[in-house]
C-alpha cells in the first residue's frame, strides 16, 4: 500500500498561510490576482506591498 506523504508534511511546520491580492495593472485597467503562501506573522507585509 502507499503511504501517505501529506500527514508527515502537516507536522512540524510553521503555520502557513495562502493570500490572494488582487492588482489593478497600470496598463489596461484590468484586475490581475496575485497568489503567495506566506507565514502567519508575514501576511499583513504581503498586503502593505505593491
């Protein structure tokens, strides 16, 4: 049988966390979506960039 690779990757690590912004581009006005996996104490810099 297979053994299970996502139990052993949830133990141990930091607490993780997936951010979605969504960017108004500059040349056609149209709204793009930029995805990160950041830590928790990391999440309101990913926010405050541009």
């Amino acid at each position: 049988m297979a053994k299970k690779t996502v139990a052993s990757l949830q133990t141990g690590g930091k607490n993780l966390t997936k951010v979605i912004k969504m960017v108004k581009s500059e040349k056609t006005g149209a709204y793009a979506f930029k995805e990160g996996i950041v830590t928790k104490d990391k999440v309101q810099d990913f926010f405050a960039k541009k």
